[in-house]
C-alpha cells in the first residue's frame, strides 16, 4: 500500500482560527447528518471533499451478493408477498451463526427479519417498553440508541462510561430507577470501539439479572474485533436468555448499508411482538434485499478481509492522530471509527467546541468529520477508517496541514456567492 512517513515531530501549531460563517447545526432527526448535508453542499459548488464521517464502509457491495440480488429480482417468487417473519431460510442461517456466537440453540423461529438493525432495535424497543418506561444506554454512545427508545415511546437514559468508554454494573446501577425496563449493550461500541470483556460482560449480567432488567444486545459491529474480545453476552450469561434481545445485521460487515436487512433474535413474545409489528406497518423486508442477505451470510471472506484492512487502517489513522500537538487517540479495540480527545487542541487554538472544529475542517481542508457532541461527548471527534488506502492517506495528509499550519481565511464558503475552490 502507499506510505505516508509517521514522525514524532509535533506540527507548529497554528494561531486562534478564523470565525465560523455557518457552525455545524444539529439535524432534527439525527446531529450526524448535518455534517453529511454540510459536505454535500460543499461538493455541490465545487469542492473535493473527503469524508471520514460516514458510519458507513466506503466499499461497493460484494459482486456476490450483487448477482444474487440481480437473479432474484429474476425469480418471480420475488415478486409477490412474503412471510411477515422473514424468509425462513435467512432465518435458519441467523440462527445457526447466532448459535455459534453464543453457544446456544437458536432455530428459525427465535429470528425476526428487519429493515435494518436500527429497525430491529425499535422492534426490541416498543415490544419490551411502555410509555415513560426508562432504557439505560452508554455516553458517550450511538445517538440512534435514544432515538429509537424515544420512537417507542420510552425515555433513553445515559450512563456514563469509564475511561475505555465501557459500561460498569455500578454505574448502571446509579442510573436505574423503579421505570428501568432494559439495557442496550453495543459491543464493539459506535463511536467509541469499545468492547466489553467476559469478566465486565458478567458483571452487568449479575446486575441485569438482580433487578429484572432486560438486555438488549447490539452486535453490528461483532465482525471488526481487533483484539480477539468481543463474546456474545449470552455466551458469558447463558442463563439470561429470557430476558436478552441480540441485534444483528449485514449493513457493516458485508457494506450493505442500504440494502436494509437486519433482524433481532429473542424469546418467543418478543418476536411474536416484532412478526405482528411488522405485519401491520411493512408487512415485510423485500425479498430480494433478503436473498442479498443469504448471499452475505454464506460469504465468510468479506467481512475477514474487511476486518484485517481495517485493523491496518485504524493503526495508520491512529499514529497520525497522536503525532499532532493537542490530540489524544486512544486505539480502539473494535469497530470501524476513531474517537480522539482533541480537548487540549481546542483550548490552544480557540475554538470553542469540537463543532466548531469539524466546520473549520470541513470548510478550510474539505474534510468531514463528526463532532463529538453528536455523540454526547463534546470534546472529541469521530473519524472512520473503512476507507480504502488513498481516501485515508489524503485525509491525514489534509488533517496535518490544516492543524499544522497557521489559519487564515477560509479557503472555500459555501454561504459566498460563486466561491472559489482551492485545489
């Protein structure tokens, strides 16, 4: 791959940065997109940007699970009404990676097929949750965990994560109140890459299981487990099986993020509650994106090669993070994302929050990352590294110039009239 030179020499490190035209706002539904509507009108006046803010592989879709696609849009069996469930043969395949995952039993009928793994939680959520009903979910954390608790009509509450951003029975236990009805559990985590261990694992299982507490496991990220830690939570606690949703899906590890097949696996009233949910409101996924799914599931190779360019990329990105004065990256040990403190960076040049950043980054070196206030944890900034070699090197080569190099005016306004791009 093309190498770019890692020095421990500190870039000078430049004056106050100019005042912001328009600062990143939050997006009503989700703060993440504001930096995406940013970029986007950006590159519609212009400007080459490059974006480590997508919560997304920057690779196409496999050519296998393509053709698949593409001969079951062929299949006429495609073309009428399925099983609200899901096709039991995607089912069946859930199920038997799920038992291997957990060292347990899993048949078809405990799956659940889903637009997608936030689809799949919302299920978990409104099947379990009541109104005013409390979940407990980790900040810093994924925002999509509240939203979809606030959809269902639940109230997300945060629970603060130690300093490798994982949650402790302790302080979970400082934020359950008689509401508390569940726990989401997302290992490896979304910004952080944090993944929990066995003995954390039972530890949270004994306090789930001392107070009644549902658990509801996010694994879209159990693929990219750079350190060998991740374990199903039910492989560690099988005996909470009756209170444990698992949420699952091919969007990150097989890069099909917008082919929207995910599912959850649980007892048996939690699906039976998702099936009618379904049932009522989609009636179910589309067939074809599941039969892409099956491809996915029966291709081992992707999500490896993906895990180990991945694991490289993350070492490079990192390296380059710490080697700038004012930043502090720790490596994640899972994931796609790093999740640097750029707290001293902001104090030395004087911007007033790691929003104000992001838009400088994005205005001045068009780059795209996402603050950390998205994420409930101002301070830091979120950049992925499922990118392939030359997106990533151009990015770092961009990071450094910008934080390298003293700020003038910006080099490109998307609120000016006709504005010029630099190249």
């Amino acid at each position: 791959m093309p190498t770019t030179p890692m020095t421990s020499t500190k870039p000078v490190a430049p004056t106050a940065p100019m005042a912001l035209s328009t600062p990143l706002a939050p997006a009503a539904d989700n703060p993440i997109f504001a930096v995406a509507a940013r970029a986007e009108a950006l590159r519609a006046r212009g400007a080459d940007v490059i974006t480590l803010a997508a919560g997304e592989p920057q690779a196409a879709t496999s050519a296998v699970v393509v053709e698949a696609a593409v001969a079951a849009v062929r299949d006429p069996a495609t073309h009428h009404y399925g099983p609200a469930q899901g096709h039991p043969e995607l089912r069946a395949l859930v199920a038997a990676r799920l038992s291997e995952d957990t060292e347990l039993p899993w048949t078809e009928g405990d799956i659940q097929i889903a637009l997608g793994a936030k689809h799949a939680l919302f299920l978990a959520a409104q099947a379990l949750i009541g109104p005013g009903d409390e979940v407990l979910v980790a900040a810093p954390g994924w925002p999509g965990h509240a939203e979809v608790v606030t959809a269902a009509g639940g109230v997300p509450v945060p629970v603060e994560t130690d300093h490798a951003f994982r949650i402790s029975p302790d302080a979970l236990d400082r934020r359950r109140t008689p509401r508390t009805r569940a726990v989401i559990l997302s290992s490896p985590g979304n910004p952080t890459g944090a993944v929990h261990p066995e003995s954390r694992l039972r530890g949270i299982a004994d306090w789930a299981r001392r107070h009644g507490i549902w658990v509801i496991g996010d694994d879209i990220y159990r693929a990219f487990d750079h350190t060998g830690t991740y374990r199903s939570v039910l492989r560690v606690a099988p005996d909470l099986r009756a209170r444990t949703i698992v949420v699952g899906g091919v969007s990150k590890e097989h890069a099909m993020t917008g082919w929207r097949v995910g599912w959850l696996a649980a007892p048996p009233e939690i699906v039976a509650s998702a099936r009618l949910h379904v049932s009522r409101t989609i009636t179910h996924v589309p067939t074809v994106n599941q039969r892409a799914a099956l491809a996915a599931l029966n291709d081992a190779d992707t999500p490896a090669d993906a895990a180990r360019d991945y694991r490289r990329r993350r070492n490079l990105l990192v390296e380059a993070l710490n080697a700038i004065d004012g930043i502090d990256c720790p490596l994640p040990d899972g994931g796609m994302f790093a999740f640097p403190d750029v707290s001293d960076l902001l104090g030395d040049r004087g911007w007033t929050s790691s929003a104000d950043l992001a838009t400088w980054l994005l205005d001045t070196a068009h780059l795209a990352v996402v603050p950390g206030e998205a994420f409930n944890a101002p301070g830091r900034i979120r950049l992925c590294f499922a990118v392939d070699d030359r997106t990533l090197l151009t990015a770092i080569d961009r990071l450094r110039t910008a934080l390298g190099t003293t700020p003038t005016e910006a080099t490109y306004d998307i609120d000016a009239p006709n504005p010029e791009v630099a190249r």
